[in-house]
C-alpha cells in the first residue's frame, strides 16, 4: 500500500485541496508515491488539537499483509502497521490572535502553546517513532487586510490579529523545533522577503491567496526533500508504463 502525508493543521490546511492549494500541489508531486491525507480543522489552535489530536489520526497507519494466507481472518495474512511517511503539523495563527479583541476564545497564551506543540511532537513520536514530523510557522498578518476582512462583527476597529504578535508565534514555532531536533518551515520570515506580500500572499490579511499557497507547497516540498522524502526517492505502488514490456505487459505485474 501506498505510505501516507498527513497535513494537520487550521484552516490554512483544511482549504489546502481547494483550487491551487498546497495541499493539492504535494498530492500531484507525489502522484503514485504517496497518499496525502486531509486533517485540517477551521478555526482551531493548538490547546483544540492536542485534545482532539488522537481521534483526528486514528487509523491513518496503513496495514500491510505479511506471512501465509489464511493466518488471520478472511485470509488476509498477518498484519502490520506502515507509520505514515511525515506529518505536518501547521497551527499558530488562532493561538495569535489577541487576548482582547473579537477572536479572544481562539487565543492561547505564548508559553501554553510551546507547550502544545511539544505535546503534539511527542504524541506523533509515541504513536510512530520513524515518522518525520515537519513543523509550520503561522504566516505573516496582512492587519489592513484583517480590518477588510473581519472574523465577525468589530466595534473595535481594531485588527484581531497582529503582525507582530504572528511573529512572536513563529519564532516560539521554530524555538520548539529546534529543542525537538525536528524540521521547520518558517513561513511568517519566508513570506515577507517579498515586496508586496501583503496583498500577493494573503486574500484576507491571513489566508492564501493561490501564490501564497505556492510558497508553502515549495518550502514543505523543499525541507521533507531534505529528509528523503521525495518522488525520486520513493517507489511508485504499481509499475509506471515505461516499466511495462510492450512485448509481455501482464508480466511485469507478476511480482
């Protein structure tokens, strides 16, 4: 069976199949290779995910058959569990939001949501050792485009979100990376070495416009690349048409 990529994370993973979404994009540079999974939840922080953490990835260990036919019931064989290949895990943009403006319940305090991510890191690790955990940064605020754009109803006037305060996020995501020797994406510096990435990269003041999208697909390509994972590096499930002899092409299904 083909190993799997799961994406966990917010809305910004949850809209990643849509129309030029990154998700999509490593689902076709992976075409044959790899089943990229859907785990992404609107609106949800890290404090959300930790608790509902092992209810989202029950079951995404693929099973593959092993030993003689008939050992196990329907004739399947034994069983083993295939850890899937990596798991992104992008959350931080809800944690940023302020304490005291209209998306105050999504907020989750800096030191808290370090502490989640560890959690998150280590309850991946437990469940499977060799899979590669690939940490998101939250991406820069557009805060005129949040104003443009409001969560819900503002009396304030006041952007819900800051730049800096999704800076803040990203650096304490990259900290937490490095204490848990695991890979990282930090998408918040990535995105402002552009000019004009307010507008180019952000639709809203915070979710992906399809170039926007294009950047995170590059970079998480990019780092599980450097981890090996790559569709050079991997089998494809089925032979591909230049393997198959135009001669005998029933043979090559053979083994």
């Amino acid at each position: 069976m083909r190993p799997k990529l799961i994406l966990f994370g917010d809305s910004i993973t949850e809209e990643s199949f849509g129309e030029g979404g990154w998700g999509s994009a490593l689902a076709h540079h992976f075409s044959r290779k790899v089943d990229v999974v859907l785990r992404g939840y609107s609106g949800y922080n890290t404090r959300w995910a930790l608790k509902v953490a092992e209810r989202a990835l029950d079951g995404l260990q693929a099973e593959e058959g092993e030993g003689s036919a008939g050992s196990a019931p329907g004739g399947g064989g034994d069983r083993h569990h295939r850890p899937p290949l990596a798991v992104t895990v992008f959350f931080g943009a809800n944690d940023a939001s302020l304490s005291d403006r209209i998306s105050a319940f999504q907020h989750v305090p800096i030191a808290e949501y370090r502490h989640n991510l560890h959690a998150l890191i280590s309850l991946l690790k437990k469940r499977w050792p060799s899979t590669t955990v690939l940490l998101i940064t939250p991406p820069p605020i557009d805060e005129d485009g949040r104003l443009r754009h409001p969560f819900a109803e503002n009396p304030s006037g006041l952007p819900e979100r800051t730049n800096e305060s999704a800076g803040a996020y990203a650096n304490a995501c990259v900290a937490v990376a490095m204490e848990a020797n695991v890979p990282v994406v930090d998408l918040w510096s990535k995105m402002q070495l552009f000019l004009g990435w307010e507008k180019a990269f952000l639709r809203d003041g915070l979710h992906l416009t399809a170039d926007g999208n294009r950047i995170v697909f590059e970079e998480v390509a990019e780092k599980l690349r450097q981890h090996g994972l790559s569709p050079e590096t991997l089998p494809a499930d089925l032979p591909l048409l230049s393997e198959i002899d135009p001669l005998d092409p029933l043979r090559s299904f053979e083994n």
